[in-house]
C-alpha cells in the first residue's frame, strides 16, 4: 500500500479534510505511545490521519491501513507528522479549511514558529498544514478604484480555491492621485470617471467623453495614448499609470497591462495579465506562478 507519510518538505497539507479524523485520548502524545495505542485498531477507509488531542495538547498522525477497500480496516502503521509540543490547535469558523492559502494565514497569524496548525474552521471541519511557507507574490495595482480590481480578483481566488499552494499577498498600489501631482497642471485627462481620481487645485476631464480638446495632462497608460492621438491627432503630454515597468519583485509579480488584451504573458518574474482581465484569466495566471515556483508542490 502507499505509505501517506508526506515526504519533508514545506505547505504540507491534506488532500481532503474528510481524511482527516479527530480523537480525545488520555493517554501522552508520546511517539512509541501513540503508536502503541492506535496499531491494531480499525479506521474508516478513507481515514488517513488523524488529530489526536489530550486536553490543550494536539498531534498530527499518519496512519496505514491494511487496506482501503471495506468500511474499516486494521491500522497496521502510526507515524507522528507533529507533535504537541510543535503543534497548534486553533478554533477559526471563518476559516475555510479546504483551502491551502486560508489554513496557512490562520497559521501564520495565530501560530508563527510552530511547525504543525490544526485549524477546526467554517462548517465544523478539521484540517491541518505543516511547515507553512505560503508564496510571498507581489501583485501591482492601481487605485483607485478602490478595492484594487486586481488584487481583489487575487484575493476572492485564492479565498475559493483549493488546488493551489498558499499564497501571501504583498500589494504594491500606486496612487493615481499622486502620480498625477509628479506632473503639476491646470486639467488632467484622465481615461474614464470609474476611477474617481481627483487632484486637488485642477480639473479633471475624462477621454472616454471625447471633450473638446485643451492644454491637459494625460494620467494614462498607453493604450490611453492611443486613442488620444486618435482623437486628436496629436500625442499629450503624459503621467504614465502602467504598473507592468518597474523593479522586479523577491519572488512572483502579478500585475496588469492595457495592451494585453486576451493572452498572459511572463517575463523576468512577472505574469501580466490583460487590463480589464477575467476572473479566470486570473485563475490561469495564479496556476502559471504556482507552477513556476512551487512545481513540485501538491496536497497529500
């Protein structure tokens, strides 16, 4: 039979919670104890660890069974993944624990420096994950709008998604405002009114109204340039909002380019997807980083 030891290595988390069981004992969460107490006895066939608790202390078990066929079968082999002194129970019903990322934020926020987290989360349902190291990615965004499109696109996935690695977000936001005040004038252009930009002390004229033309500042990406120079015959001066230039993050950068506009392309660190990017344009973007620097990752 496969041996559901997880080899060593970091994200260590289950396939499905419903492999996962939760006993009381009273006996030490000692190794050779454990061992002892659980060989012999019968587990349900999908049963392929189990949470042992001794009042405020917790294990993580790996079991093997003499088979997976019948409803029970015998556990013939007990290995302690963690013990109670490496090992955190922590009650959050907000948390979602199918999902990689959501275990791995309840345990760096409630269990920074130990190796093991039990999280008993949303519906009741118990999982665990070892050794936490969630992917640090950068995503660049603009504001506003406000909550960043991008990053909240990230943020709704990776609350949803369970075949992903865990992910820690860095957001890196630029201020239209203040990238706008890098370039004094009287009126701005901007691209459309959704953003809501403002600039104290100026106006503000939107291109995708046509206005009559004046002596303005473009805050807008190229694309934005475009269609100035075709409405106008002429290129405008320019404050530049792309967030795809710039210094390469530690690690993946997720960002956003208005002259994408179907395909997602990578380069030096980075994964662009188009401007006004899909939900599962984002997905693929994320799938293409996780296997680009997590590839040998997997749930067990």
């Amino acid at each position: 039979m496969t041996d559901p030891v997880p080899p060593p290595r970091r994200n260590v988390v289950p396939g499905a919670y419903r492999g996962v069981a939760v006993t009381e004992v009273d006996i030490p969460l000692e190794d050779s104890v454990l061992a002892a107490w659980f060989t012999g006895r019968e587990a349900y066939r999908r049963t392929r660890f189990v949470v042992v608790r001794n009042g405020g202390a917790t294990a993580v078990l790996a079991v093997q069974k003499a088979s997976d066929e019948p409803l029970f079968s015998t556990i013939t082999d007990v290995r302690t993944l963690v013990g109670p002194a490496d090992c955190a129970f922590l009650r959050c019903p907000e948390v979602d624990t199918a999902v990689p990322s959501a275990l791995a934020g309840a345990a760096w926020a409630h269990a920074r420096g130990k190796r093991g987290a039990v999280v008993e989360g949303r519906y009741g349902h118990v999982s665990f994950i070892l050794d936490p190291a969630p992917v640090r990615l950068t995503v660049r965004d603009v504001v506003p709008p406000r909550p960043p499109k991008l990053l909240d696109q990230v943020r709704r996935l990776l609350d949803v998604t369970e075949d992903l690695p865990p992910f820690e977000l860095a957001p890196e936001l630029l201020e239209l405002g203040t990238l706008a005040r890098t370039r004094p004038a009287g009126t701005y252009l901007l691209p459309c009114r959704g953003g809501g930009v403002e600039v104290g002390g100026a106006t503000t004229t939107y291109l995708d109204e046509r206005p009559e033309h004046r002596d303005w500042v473009l805050v807008g990406c190229e694309r934005s340039q475009q269609i100035h120079e075709w409405f106008y015959g002429e290129r405008a001066a320019q404050v530049d909002i792309c967030p795809r230039p710039g210094a390469v993050a530690p690690g993946p950068l997720l960002t956003r380019c208005c002259l994408l506009e179907r395909d997602i392309e990578v380069e030096d660190g980075r994964v662009v997807v188009p401007w006004g990017a899909s939900l599962a344009q984002v997905a693929e973007a994320l799938r293409v980083i996780a296997r680009t620097w997590e590839p040998a990752w997997a749930p067990v």
